[in-house]
C-alpha cells in the first residue's frame, strides 16, 4: 500500500480525493488518501468486491456519490471496471455515505 501513496500515483490519488471532498486541505492527514489508495487497490483484484469498494467511497466522500463521481474518480486512479459493477458501487456507497450522515 505505501508504494501507492508515492510519486504519479499519490497525484492521481490527490485528484480522487479532491473530487470527493471537495475543499478539503489534508495537510498531514493521510486518511482520504488512504481510502483512495484501498479503492484503487480493490478494483484492481481480479475480483473486486463492489461492497468493499463503496465503503471506501463512502467513508471518503463528503459530497453525493453520483455516476458521474464515480467515473472521474476512476480515471483518476486509473482503473476500470464495468458499467454494472460501477452503478452497484455507487447506489451501495451513496446510500452508505446518507447513513453515515445521520
């Protein structure tokens, strides 16, 4: 995981994270770009768990989780996955993100 928070990939997280919170200076906080980094991680598995991947979204989005959301930041952190998996990610990560909020 800590190669993944360093060089042209630690931009790509940035961007990530910059979409989902927007506003949002870290400074030496490193949790929202740790979720990213898990995300991307996850996504990259043979066999990402799409459950898996909305509670990072979740936990790091301090705005509505839409599908335009979640393809941004995929291509940010460049990794793909298929329309069917995106959409169940963001349904599971917004209605994860509206509890959290409660």
């Amino acid at each position: 995981m800590s190669q993944r928070l360093e060089g042209r990939n630690l931009v790509r997280l940035r961007h990530a994270q910059a979409e989902l919170a927007p506003g949002f200076e870290g400074g030496t906080a490193k949790t929202g770009l740790h979720l990213m980094a898990a995300y991307q991680e996850e996504l990259e598995k043979a066999r990402p768990d799409p459950a898996t991947a909305a509670s990072y979204l979740a936990l790091a989005s301090a705005v509505p989780i839409t599908m335009v959301r979640v393809r941004q930041v995929n291509a940010f952190l460049c990794v793909s996955i298929t329309r069917v998996k995106a959409e169940a990610i963001q349904a599971d990560a917004e209605k994860q993100r509206e509890q959290l909020n409660r």
